[in-house]
C-alpha cells in the first residue's frame, strides 16, 4: 500500500492577506485614521499662529497725501477696541502716542492720525493743526479706515476711546458731540476743557479721564473740572503727571493703562443715565 504523503512535505500555503478595513470596505473612501490626523493637525496649527505673539509696532501707513497714520496693533489676534488720539500742535503723533504705546497695545488698536500742516523748520517740521474740528473729524475716520483695511475684521468700535493731547484733548469732546455714542470714553491730556455732565451723557460719553502736568498750567482747572462732574454722578477722574509741565510725565505708561482701566471698570455704570 502507497504510503501517504506527510503534511509536513509539502509547505502550506501562505495566508491570505491581510486586507485594510478601509479599503477593503471602500478602496477610493481614504483612510480615516490620515483624515482625522491631518484634521488635528491643522487645528493645533491653526491654534499655534492663533496664539503666537504679533509684533506691535509701532507702525506707519500713508492716509492722506504726505500724512501718515502712526498705529499700534495689540499682539493677539481678533477683535479688540479701537483707541484713537489726536496729537497737540507742533506735536507729533510719535511723541502724543509713541510713549504709551505699551498700554494702548495691551488694551487694543491705538490709531494716530498726523496733523494736516507743520510748524516749520524752527520745530523740525513737528505736524501740527489748522484745518476745522469737521475736517480733523474726516482725517481720523479716515486714518481709522486705513488701520481696519490692514486689519481686517479686527479693530471693534464697542467701547471706543477717543484721546488727545493739548490741542487734540480740547478737540475730543466737540468730536463726540458730533457722533453721539462713537466715542464713549475720553482721555483728556493737558487740556482744561469745559465739560458739562448733561453735554457729555448727550453725546454717549460714559466717562472721563483727565490728565495733568504737576508743574503745568491745566491742572487746577482739570481738578476742578472733575470735581464738578463728579458732583453731577458723571464718572471722571484726574491723574497727575509727576514732576511734568506741558509734557509727559516718565510713567505715562502707566498712567494711561490706569486711565483705560478705570474708563472701562466705571464707564459701563453710567450708561443710559439721565
């Protein structure tokens, strides 16, 4: 009788393969494991530029004809308040805003408009301005323009603030008249303006803040000025430059990161009041 062939003869077959779940179900489906990878990673990438830090500037951009607009971007990205000064004569916007560029970064976009003439070669071609509270209006809306095109989707006009030094301070209120509820914070800086509790709350105004030089001229008349809307319940407050005349103080910095601070903590309580 023929012997039988041993099973270990012959070498068994190889296994069939193994195939992918993937493909095997839907070969032109891909897989969706890579899907969900290059999904993740797009996110913790998009979430990584989100996060990184901006430089803030200062920065310059053309607005009008020979003028600039001097600006300062906070460094995350998104929406954040709009800031705008407005500087003083023979002033320019480096100096009215180029020194607290730290504090208007950290609170939003700081937007500075370069006045419409210069004070000539005595003062080193320092800009300064000539036209009408109406046309200095135009120029500012029209630097803002510029800065929001560069921008876009990022500068917020909720809760905007409008500053200004000497000049621009004595400016800033008429401005907000004009625009009832655009500028519900000011800054005054150097600048004993007439304020009125009744005149403010008409235009929007929420609050405001007064800055003066300790050895200056403006500041008994500010001091007084807010005592007096403070005795109408109309939130306003003067912080004092130390050892400053009709000038910056070291720390105006800090001075205005209070200032904005404070508008904004006590702004909000004095909305829709009589």
């Amino acid at each position: 009788m023929a012997a039988c062939k041993s099973a270990s003869t012959a070498p068994p077959p190889p296994p069939p393969p193994v195939a992918d779940a993937a493909t095997s179900i839907a070969p032109d489906v891909p897989r969706v494991d890579a899907a969900i990878d290059d999904a993740a990673s797009a996110v913790i990438d998009a979430a990584q530029e989100a996060e990184a830090p901006r430089a803030i500037g200062p920065f310059e951009l053309p607005f009008a004809e020979k003028r600039n607009v001097f600006f300062v971007v906070p460094p995350r990205r998104g929406k954040a308040r709009l800031i705008a000064n407005l500087h003083g004569m023979c002033n320019p916007p480096g100096y009215a805003c180029g020194y607290w560029v730290n504090a208007g970064s950290s609170h939003g976009f700081l937007v500075c408009p370069t006045g419409n003439a210069s004070c000539g070669p005595a003062m080193y071609n320092a800009p300064t301005w000539t036209e009408s509270t109406t046309k200095m209006d135009e120029d500012l809306e029209r630097a803002i323009a510029v800065v929001d095109g560069a921008y876009p989707g990022e500068v917020s006009r909720d809760g905007a603030i409008l500053t200004g030094f000497s000049k621009g301070a004595y400016v800033a209120p008429d401005i907000a008249k004009m625009h009832p509820g655009r500028w519900p914070y000011l800054i005054l800086n150097e600048a004993n303006v007439a304020l009125d509790a009744a005149s403010l709350r008409k235009s929007g105004v929420r609050a405001v803040a007064m800055i003066a030089g300790e050895k200056g001229n403006e500041v008994n008349g500010e001091r007084a000025t807010v005592a007096a809307l403070e005795k109408k319940g109309f939130p306003a407050k003067l912080w004092v430059m130390p050892g400053a005349g009709h000038y910056y103080s070291a720390n105006i910095d800090d001075i205005m990161r209070e200032a904005i601070d404070w508008l904004i903590a006590h702004g909000a309580d004095d909305a829709g009041s009589p």
